[in-house]
C-alpha cells in the first residue's frame, strides 16, 4: 500500500514539474507555406501532432478490421479458399481409406487445384479413379502429376505399374518398370518390384540379366538372392526346351542354356536336378546319367539319387552296380534304396528289387515306392499284397493333397 502511495507521489511531483518547465519554457512553431500561415507554441504543436497520428492509426487499424471481417465473411478470399482445399484433403484421403471410391475421386482432385506440389493428392485421385475403372481418367491424372512434378517420375511410375496390375496389364507393367530401370539402374523399388514381376510371368532370360543390379541393391538377402538365382536358372532351363515339335532342336536349346550358367551353378545340386530332369524328358538319358554320376562323386543329394534311379543308360548292369557302391555311404537312405529298387528292375532282377523296396518302405512310406512294390508284386503274382500297396500309395498320396471343403447342405448344416 505505501509503494502504491509513493508512486502516485512520484507521478505528482513528475507532472508538477513538466507543467512548471512548460510554463517557463513555452516554445514557438510557426509553418508558413503560400497563402497558409500556422503559428503556436511548441507544447501545443506536439499535442495537435500526436492528436492527427492517433486519428492515422486508428484509421489503419479500422481498415485492416474491415478487410478481415470481409475475408471471413467472403467464400471466395484466398483465406476460405485455401480452408476449402485443406477440407477436401482431409476427407479425400479419409474417403480413399474408406473406398468411397467417387468421393475420394472428387475431393483429390479438388485439393490438388492450385497446388504447386500436388503429387499424393493426383496419385490418390487416380488411385480412386482406377477403381472405377476410368482408367483414362487415371492416365490423365498421373500425365498431370508428372507435368507438375517432374521430379517424382519414379513413385508416378510406380504407380503407374500398380495401376497396369491392377487391370491385369502385366505385360504392360513389366514395360513401364524396365523403362524407369533403364532410366535409374540402382533404384531399390523399382529392381524389387520388377523382380517380382519378372518371377510372376516367368520371365527367366530377364530375370537372369537382372541379378547382377539385384546383388548391388543390397536390399536382399543373401538366401533370398539364391533362391531368385535358383528359381532363374530353372525357369530358363525348363522353358528352352518347350519346342516339343523338334526335340533335337530343343536338346540344342537346352544345352545352350546350361553352358551360360557359371562353373559354379553347374556344381549345384538343385540346378543339376532342373537341368537333368529336361533332359529326361528329352529322352537324352546318356547325358542325364553321365552328369548325375559325375555330380554324385561330390555328395550325395536326395534329388539327384532320385532322378539317377530313373535314368536308362545303355549300360544298366553298370549303372547298378555304381549305385550299390553308394550304399557304403548311406545304407539307411530310402531314396537311394528306392533307385536300387528301379535299377534292380531294369536289370529284371526282381528279388533284388523287392528286397531293396521292402527296405525303403522299412524306413520310410512313401506313396512311389508302394506304388513301385505294388507294380513288381502284381507282376510276380502277389495280386493280394500288390492291391494293399496300391490302396496304401494311394492313402499316402491323398494326405500330401490339400483338404477338400466341407459341402454345405441348404439347411445350413455340414
């Protein structure tokens, strides 16, 4: 309470003395200009001079009030116009999570009117446009993107693809992804995307010529590489020999694919199955068992065994006894077993024959080798063990199927 009376003393005291100097010191303006003449005293110059600044800034500040008002009011300004867009943004991207494919369509491309960078609202647009299938309209739509965007080509070629699958355009989106591969080599999307692409249509010889850009992205491991690699290599091998009207011609094509793989590759047990398995279809057993018995020196492998045992060199007595051999390093093996089974039956030896399916069977059931026993029993006469084994190959087949559904009755009851 004192500080508040000390104060006001203060401010007394200030006033009695700035009105004691104004009496003593009153000043004098004169401004004289032509025809007008204003004279007076300092202090009441000041005051008329402060007076006319108020009266300016109050002016300003109605003024400014004035137009304010008139943009919030006004459904036109910038101000509301640039309110609308955000609105239309908002629920565009709301109604494209929604699927209100039509909403979203017309809201986008609202908000991407007057936008200098409109790039997710022109993709989400011709997202919703596909929908509906206008897909004219989306072409148009992603045209735009790029023209007010030029430097986004790779997401709108993206896009672009995904737009082409969803129309089932693969052919057509295999081209736009190889066009923006050509363009940006290392671009880790696009090397992905067109990889799995190029698998989905079995495109093998591409998808070869792609590994070395796939390895530098890094973006893959280094199983996921291999088994692309696998995948490549026997897709290629499979399909040269699809020429069916021209066999030799086809064996031709064949080995011409085989000798493009690495010394590396064709050490590899998977892709030595792929290539054997063309070319027993090719009927060129010879070469099939030579390479199968060069490759089995290096390891035995369940896939090769199985195909040794369905090769048919010249020499079956020999092919026999290299198998027997085998049996030093894996006697409790029911593959090889099983080819000792098929060779034995080649060499008409049919006791050894049962003997080595009986052992398979033993270790392991498995639908083929019933079915082998079941053959050779029927041959032999044992019509009764033979239909066991057949209904047994059978059973063992069905199990590895996939479950049939259930059928539902009208009532609603399984």
């Amino acid at each position: 309470m004192k500080r508040i009376y000390l104060i006001l003393l203060m401010v007394v005291a200030c006033a009695a003395a700035l009105g004691m100097f104004i009496a003593e010191h009153t000043g004098y303006v004169l401004i004289s200009w032509k025809s007008f003449r204003y004279e007076s005293s300092l202090w009441m110059f000041l005051a008329v001079l402060a007076m006319v600044l108020g009266i300016l800034y109050g002016v300003r500040t109605l003024i400014k009030m004035t137009l304010a008002s008139s943009g919030i009011i006004n459904p036109w300004s910038r101000r509301n116009k640039g309110r609308r867009l955000r609105q239309a943004a908002e629920q565009g991207i709301l109604d494209l999570a929604q699927g209100h494919w039509k909403n979203a369509l017309r809201h986008l491309r609202r908000a991407a009117e007057g936008q200098t960078k409109p790039l997710v609202y022109l993709l989400g647009a011709a997202n919703a446009a596909e929908k509906l299938g206008y897909s004219e309209e989306a072409d148009q739509l992603l045209e735009q993107a790029l023209i007010k965007q030029p430097s986004a080509e790779v997401a709108i070629a993206l896009a672009h693809a995904d737009l082409q699958l969803q129309r089932a355009d693969d052919a057509g989106a295999q081209e736009t992804l190889q066009a923006m591969h050509e363009i940006h080599p290392q671009h880790p999307e696009v090397l992905l995307r067109l990889q799995a692409l190029l698998r989905q249509r079995q495109e093998w010889s591409a998808l070869i010529g792609l590994l070395p850009s796939l390895r530098k992205c890094k973006r893959l491991s280094t199983e996921q590489l291999q088994n692309i690699e696998y995948q490549a290599w026997s897709g290629r091998l499979a399909s040269a020999c699809q020429l069916k009207q021209d066999p030799q011609h086809a064996l031709q094509l064949l080995e011409t694919a085989w000798n493009g793989l690495s010394n590396k590759l064709k050490n590899d047990p998977l892709l030595v199955a792929a290539y054997t398995t063309e070319l027993l279809r090719l009927n060129a057993h010879e070469q099939a068992e030579s390479l199968l018995r060069h490759t089995l020196k290096n390891g035995l492998h369940d896939a090769l065994l199985e195909l040794y045992g369905r090769t048919q060199a010249n020499d079956a007595a020999r092919q026999l006894q290299l198998a027997e051999s085998w049996l030093k390093q894996a006697p409790n093996n029911p593959i090889l077993l099983r080819a000792l089974g098929r060779l034995s039956l080649r060499n008409q030896l049919w006791g050894k024959a049962r003997d080595y399916f009986e052992s398979s069977l033993r270790l392991h059931r498995q639908a083929h080798t019933c079915a082998e026993l079941a053959r050779l029993l029927s041959h032999l006469g044992d019509t009764q063990r033979s239909n066991q084994l057949f209904a047994e190959s059978f059973q063992l087949l069905e199990q590895s199927l996939p479950t049939l559904p259930q059928p539902v009755l009208q009532n609603g009851h399984t």
